[in-house]
C-alpha cells in the first residue's frame, strides 16, 4: 500500500510518530502545543486519494463522527486536506490502545467484570449511531479504542466508521466489508436483511472473544454457530447463555438491541439472574470449531443431548469445511463486477491437475486460482478476457487506481500467498466457496455449462 507524506506540521499540530494502517487509511499521532495533548490524525491511503466514492466514504466518516454527541464514539476535532491533496481529519487519541491488545495481553480470558464494563460502554456507542439509523457493519476488537481515565478505569470507544451505512443504503458491494470473524451472517448473503442486530452480533464474537482469548471461526451462513462460550472458557452458565444469544444466526432470535445485551451481560456477571429465551426450533446447525483450537475448559454444565448433525436440505448439498478464522477482510460483492473463467466439472477433478498445496483441485478450485494469479501478476489482458462488459481487454489496466475502480481488485489480493493451503466449500445451489486457510476466500458460481463466476472476495 502507498504510503501517504505526512507534513511535520499540520496547522499547529507536530507529527509524532505512525500508528498503524488498513486498507484504505492510515493513522498518525500529532501533539497539539497549543493544548498540550495527544491527537490522532486519520489520512486517506495515497492509493485511494483520486478515487471519487473512497474518498467522500472517507469524509462521510469524518462529519458522522463530528455529529454523534456520545462519549463512547471517538470524537473528531477538525477536518483538512494535505499539500498532495489527500484529505484527514484530527479524532481523539486513544491512549490504551484498543481491545484487540487487551485479548492479546489475557490469552486466558479477561475477567466478567471487565468484559461487562467495556462491552457496556462499547454498546451505548453503538445505540448512538442505531438511533441515527446508522450500522457500523465492522465491529471487531480492534476498532474498540481504549483511553485511560484519571480513576485508572478505561473508557472504551466505538472507531472506525469507513464501511459503516445508513439502513436503506446497502449496495452489493458495501453490505458485506468487514472482518469474517466477528461479521453476521447476513453480511454474507445478499438474500437477507441487514440491520443493526448485525452489529449486536458482532458485539457478541468481540465479548466471545474476550473470554476465550482468541477470536470465533467465522460463521459465513444462518446454519452456522459459534461453540458455545462455556465449552472454551471457564465461565458461568448464565454468562455464557447471554453471550451465545447475541451470537445468534439468524437476527430476530438475538437480544433486541446493544444495549440490551450489555443489560444482561452485567446482570450475568454480578452473578444476578438473567432470563435468556431458548434458541427457538430452527433447522439443524453445524458448530464451527478449528481443529488446531480444541476446547479447553470443560462445559459450565452437561448438554441435555447429543449435538445434532446437520442435515442437507432437499436437493441442496452443504459440505460445511470449517477453518480457522481469517485476520482481517474486505469483501467486494458480485452483483457490481463479474469475472468469467472457465474450469472443469465442479464435482470432479479437472484432468488431475494440482494445486501449489499438491492436492486434486475442482473446477472451482481452478477457476479461483487463474483468477487470482491472472490478477497477482498483473496480466490484465487474460483478466480482462474474463470481464464480459470490457469491449477491449488488451487496454484494460488493471493496477491503475483511478476513480478506485480497476487497480481495487488488484491490490485487494496483493498480499495473498496463493500457494498457501486451500480448502473448497460446496456451498448448494452451484455455488462455491475457495479458501485460502487464514487468509481468504473466492466464491465461485458455476453456470449451466462449465463456466464459473467470482462472486466474492474476500482478502487478507
């Protein structure tokens, strides 16, 4: 990623030292003389500065943030442009770092208490932007900002609004950016509603999170969940029955709102009763669990029966793959862009060919594969030949980053290892999922004769 020049000076701020980056912005610390504090300084990616929609995404952070009155969504002091024309804003700084760190420095669990306080506090920032209608759509540790008060109790505060929607401004390619692990499952799929219990969702995986130490296998459809907290952590029944209904597949079965679920969560965890509804009777679900990560508490209390397997439904096949959670992802939609190759039967290897794993692959697996290492080798002329709306692939430039359109897709897979171990999800309906283990996933819809089409991706 381009990296931005920062001035020493912006106004009267003083450059301190970088923060960190993502995939659009970067953040930088300034100390303000005038005020002898400590600022934050977000600046759109040098990439993205020519990039119409990214860049007013990025504004349109900047004036929401200004606009919410509440102490637990970071604040934004100003807003300005650079000599080179890319634009920042200056936010609150936090001194504590963010809840990512707290999960690292507790690899055993945090305690309820503290787990309660925070997602207390992380859940009244989130009703904040519910209330203006607003979905924040990439809750996750990591945009939790920790500031240390002068009572040594930390303030949590909700950051990070770049991929964040009004509820009637969905695109196919907006809906479903944000980070797998802790994303719900409607975010996946474009046949549901998204509202804003998709971030109460995600505020369950960040407090699953919390306790286990580790972050939850990705739950990529309503048939899938999350293992239930008692069975990784050593914690009361009632806590953990708060926390699984938050985690709920499906919306209407999860607690109402944020702060609803953060009302209970501290009930639970002052050791106070709770009344958690039952999951009501839906189809079977398969229970996402890593291999390498096995439980390692035992339940808080014994199952009344079995686990049920999952069943296909009629003339649907579901081969659910589980895989360990990916780090970080930005998922471009189908329905705005499709790419075409072609590859062998679905269900059958095509001509015994292999992949850089050294396993058999499927015409999905194959079409994934020419489609990323088309794009990673800048071969925009065979990529292009995959895009039917392009009247002339041989001038097609796919690194360019102009309007933030061609050389998107390129840089979305630039730090792929396509050689890395892959795995292949049958999905139903023809449609598949390639995943690059800890890093990615293509998905792959097969059309009537042996064509596939991208359909998502999801990269690192």
């Amino acid at each position: 990623m381009s990296q931005v020049t920062l001035p020493q000076t912006l106004g009267r701020l003083r450059q301190v030292k970088p923060l960190g980056s993502g995939g659009f912005a970067e953040v930088w610390l300034y100390h303000d003389p005038d005020l002898d504090s400590p600022v934050a300084v977000k600046v759109l990616s040098a990439q993205w500065t020519q990039a119409a929609d990214i860049r007013e995404r990025f504004l349109q952070e900047a004036r929401f943030l200004r606009s919410v009155d509440s102490p637990h969504v970071v604040s934004v002091h100003d807003i300005g442009e650079t000599p080179e024309g890319a634009p920042y804003f200056v936010m609150a700084y936090a001194d504590g770092g963010s809840v990512a760190e707290l999960i690292t420095q507790h690899p055993q669990g945090m305690p309820p208490q503290m787990v309660a306080d925070l997602v207390t506090q992380a859940a009244s920032g989130l009703d904040a932007l519910h209330v203006r209608s607003v979905i924040h759509r990439d809750v996750k540790p990591a945009n939790i900002l920790l500031s240390g008060g002068s009572d040594g109790r930390l303030r949590a505060m909700v950051a990070d609004l770049g991929v964040a929607r009004a509820l009637d401004q969905h695109s196919e390619v907006t809906r479903q950016i944000g980070t797998p692990a802790y994303m719900a499952p409607e975010q996946f799929d474009e046949s549901l509603p998204i509202d804003h219990r998709a971030d109460v969702r995600s505020l369950g995986a960040v407090a699953w999170a919390m306790f286990a130490g580790r972050s939850p296998a990705p739950a990529l459809t309503i048939a899938s969940r999350v293992p239930d907290l008692g069975t990784v952590a050593p914690v009361p029944a009632t806590v953990s029955a708060v926390i699984m209904r938050a985690l709920e597949p499906r919306a209407e079965d999860r607690w109402p709102d944020a702060g609803s679920f953060a009302a209970a969560l501290t009930a639970a965890a002052e050791g106070r009763a709770v009344a958690v509804p039952p999951p009501p009777p839906h189809a079977a679900q398969t229970v996402l669990r890593s291999p390498s990560q096995p439980p390692t508490h035992p339940p808080t209390q014994p199952p009344s029966q079995p686990p049920t397997q999952p069943q296909p439904a009629p003339g649907r096949r579901t081969a659910v793959i589980v895989v360990a959670a990916v780090a970080a992802a930005l998922v471009l939609g189908g329905a705005a862009t499709w790419f075409v190759t072609r590859g062998g039967s679905a269900e059958d290897p095509a001509g015994g060919e292999e992949t850089a794993a050294g396993e058999p692959v499927s015409g999905a697996e194959t079409a994934a594969v020419r489609f990323v290492d088309a794009l990673q080798a800048g071969d925009c002329e065979a990529a292009g030949l995959y895009i039917p709306d392009l009247d002339d692939p041989a001038s097609w430039d796919c690194t360019d980053d102009a309007n933030g359109g061609d050389g998107f897709y390129y840089h979305i897979l630039d730090d792929l290892d396509a050689g890395g171990e892959r795995r292949v999800e049958d999905l139903g309906d023809g449609l598949f999922r390639v995943v690059w283990v800890d890093q990615g996933y293509v998905n792959m819809q097969r059309q009537e004769d042996t064509l596939f089409t991208v359909q998502q991706v999801v990269c690192c």
